[in-house]
C-alpha cells in the first residue's frame, strides 16, 4: 500500500472523548480523509484542503492516485488545477491507496464512492459497504463521518450507522458522528458550486448534524445549510435528480408531440417561456448520465404501486432509438440503408462540454448505429482524437448527439463542403440553424422538428 506521503505531519495523538473537530481550533488543524477521489471526491478534497484543512484523497486506484500526485488532473473540472497544485505544494493535499492509514489520523472521513445500478436495476452498495468495512476498524473516538455518495432512502439508517458502530465499536452519537450530505454539483462546476450551493446536512443526531454544518462552513461562512435527518436528506438528493428527469421526459415528449404536427417543439418552448414564469420547462434533447438516468430506481425500489418514473424513464432511454429511426427514414427516402455507410457522430459524452461519457445517450447511438452496419467515425473535443474534418469528410450521415460549444459555431457551408453529397444530419439538440440548412440545400432533421 502507498502510505500518506503526509502522515508524519499530522501531530500528537487525539484522546479526547468528544468530537475531535468540535475541539479544534483553526482549519489547518482538522485532518479530513475523503475516500473516492473521482468526480464528486476529488473538488470536494480539494476544496477543504484550499480551505486549510489537512485532506487525505484515498482511492484504491495506485494509477489514478500516481497521476493526482504527480498534479495532473484525471478529469475536465474548472478551477481544480490550480487548488490541486496548491494543495500538493502546501503538503494540505496528498492522495494514497491507505484507507486505514489515512482514517486512523483524520478527524472527519467523507465517503465519495460509486453507488451504480446492479443487474436486478436495484441500487447497488457493494463499492459502499466495502468502504464502510475499509473504514470502520480504524476509526478513533468522536470522529465525524459524512456520507456523500447518492443512496437509497434508508441506508444510513439500514446500512452506514450498523456497519460503523459494529466495525469500530463505537456508538453513533456518543462517541462517533455521522452524518448523509449529498452532493448537488455539477460536473465541471464544482469548485464554484461547493462554495456556492446550500448544503443538506442529514444528522443521525443533533450533533453530528452541527458537527457536519461547521465542516462545510469552512467552504464559505455564508453558505446557506439545511440541517435535517438521514432519510429526508436521501429523499431531498433524489427528489432533486427525479424531479429533473422527469421534466426533461416532459419535454421530449413534447418534442415528439411538435414532429407528429409538424411544428418545432425549441421554437414553441423558447416562445411560451419568454416573460412568462409559470412555465420553466427545459428544451428538448437526449437526457442520461451516471446520475439522472439511475437515481428514480433507487427512489422508487421499495414501493408497491405504479408510478411515473419509469414511465419517464422509457421516454428519455427512446430518444436515442428514435434519432436513429429518423435517419434510416431519412435513407430510405434516398433508397440508402446504413449498412456500409460511413457515418459522423458529433459528441460522445452525456452532456455539453465535459468528458465524462457513463450512461451517455450519445453512446446508445453509437451502439445502435453499428448495429446496423453503419461506419461510425466519432468526434468528441474532450473525448476523441479524430479531428472534425475528418469525422466529417465523405460522410453519407451527421447525428449530433451531444451539444458541445464548440458545434454552435461549426459553419454549415464548411460541413456541406466536407460531407458526401446528399448528406442527412440528424440533429439532436436544434444546434443548427434550419433556414441556413436550407439555403444551403442540406437535408436536416432536428429532434422535436417536423
């Protein structure tokens, strides 16, 4: 195991019977371990330890673990750069493989692991009950430990606070302090957001909620807190991610509903919702990611009656099928048929500008496409090495399955010159400009287009 390259400077062994944060002083003298140092893991570690916090990144991963250590960022996250640089330089950040290492000095342990979906489509808590186990021998007397990652409701109660106290032998409340605070990023922006955003604090008891508020009161002392219980913080997390889902099903349905009458769903939401703020519904598109597209089951799995969840579930998980239908009608117009033919997919990740592809809409449509024989060239400024013209030049098709910036500003002439002659353009996301497409004489179909 790498040992905290750090673990000397942490000082003289805590006894004391209360929390051990509670009887610190500066930032500078707590020493935090946040295991998982991914995504949601790595700003949040990076974050405390800019605040002056003493931060242990843990990771099974030696490899991904060498690169942060080296000051290489694994991942697109703005403004992370420089706090991870700062942080190696200070000594306030290091990252390790050594889990029990790490916990036996830390004050506060935070829990940043992968909470997927298993092969039943019920919430998986392996990676989470194995980084309980990693944890749970070494914990000292009044730690504090925060559940970040996204749970089902009731696990801090059912899962986390059982395996902590039989694992380390202490009591909840008594000499051990926990704590569920989901996280509310979003990718690329969580640097800002951590700073910035409210926080739910889910206390297994009035202390460790306090306990959990000081610690992110270290971000920013005006950041504004929601202290709660365990279950109504689960709930809030994923009411938030459902609530969202669901009203980007609404609106692909809408768009589905603009195509049947031949009208443009973009044109129509833009329109109802200028001035008008009774009616805040997102524009159409392809909705997934590791988030969105899971947290419904796991809100949903332990009820007995229908719901709309699924239902919108089904609506988001057709889009990508459906883009793919509208190209083969399109083809066959042509008396053309994927099979063969070289096709241009633009965008590879799950949303715009980031290069984070799990659960991507734009994925199944790379999967659908060569299922049906197409040669599938794809571009991705944050994920491929193909260069634009080349995903594009001789190309008979162009899906534009992911909104990246960087198409917004792609001259439609300039593509018209590199595709094949006769080219469709299945656009996912209303990127380009119909009346240019038409002066231009290219064929577009933009989703939620008739």
């Amino acid at each position: 195991m790498n040992r905290p390259a750090a673990m000397e400077k942490v000082g003289e062994p805590l006894t004391r019977d209360t929390s051990r944060i509670a009887a610190r002083g500066a930032p500078e003298d707590i020493t935090m371990s946040v295991i998982g140092i991914g995504r949601v893991g790595l700003p949040l570690a990076l974050s405390f330890a800019d605040a002056g916090v003493r931060v242990f990144g843990v990771d099974r991963n030696q490899e991904h673990v060498d690169v942060i250590n080296s000051g290489v960022l694994p991942f697109i996250e703005h403004g992370a750069g420089p706090l991870l640089k700062d942080g190696l330089a200070t000594g306030r950040f290091v990252a390790s493989t050594d889990s029990a290492g790490s916990v036996s000095v830390s004050d506060v342990v935070v829990l940043t692991v992968g909470t997927p979906l298993n092969t039943d489509i019920r919430s998986d808590t392996s990676q989470l009950v194995a980084a309980l186990a990693e944890i749970g021998p070494s914990l000292q007397p009044g730690t504090l430990v925060i559940t970040r990652s996204t749970i089902s409701p009731g696990t801090t109660d059912r899962v986390v606070i059982p395996t902590l106290e039989r694992l380390s032998g202490l009591k909840v409340g008594e000499d051990l302090f926990v704590a569920f605070c989901p996280e509310r990023i979003a990718e690329g922006k969580a640097v800002e957001e951590l700073r910035e955003l409210p926080e739910i604090i889910g206390g297994a008891d009035s202390e460790s909620g306090e306990l959990a508020a000081g610690m992110f009161r270290l971000l920013n002392p005006e950041k504004q807190l929601h202290l709660t219980d365990p279950l109504s913080a689960e709930l809030a997390k994923l009411y938030t991610n459902v609530y969202r889902y669901v009203n980007f099903a609404l609106a692909n349905e809408y768009a589905l509903i603009a195509e049947h009458y031949e009208r443009d769903a973009h044109h129509i939401i833009r329109m109802l919702r200028d001035g008008y703020q009774r009616a805040p519904i997102p524009l159409p598109g392809p909705a997934g990611g590791p988030c969105l597209s899971k947290d419904g089951y796991f809100l949903i799995e332990e009820l007995t009656f229908p719901d709309f969840v699924l239902t919108a579930w089904k609506m988001n998980d057709s889009v990508p099928a459906h883009l793919v239908q509208r190209l083969r009608d399109a083809l066959r117009q042509k008396e053309k048929d994927l099979d063969g033919l070289k096709v241009a997919v633009l965008g590879q990740a799950f949303k715009a500008d980031i290069d984070d592809d799990r659960l991507s809409p734009a994925r199944h449509v790379i999967e659908m496409l060569q299922k049906y024989g197409a040669v599938v060239v794809v571009h991705d400024p944050y994920l491929s090495d193909v260069e634009l013209d080349t995903a594009l030049r001789d190309a008979e098709a162009v899906v534009l399955a992911t909104n990246h910036s960087v198409y917004y500003g792609l001259d439609m002439k300039r593509l018209k010159d590199l595709v094949a002659p006769g080219c469709v353009i299945v656009d996912a996301w209303s990127v380009f400009d119909p009346a240019q497409a038409e002066t231009l004489d290219i064929e577009l179909h933009t989703f939620g287009r008739g």
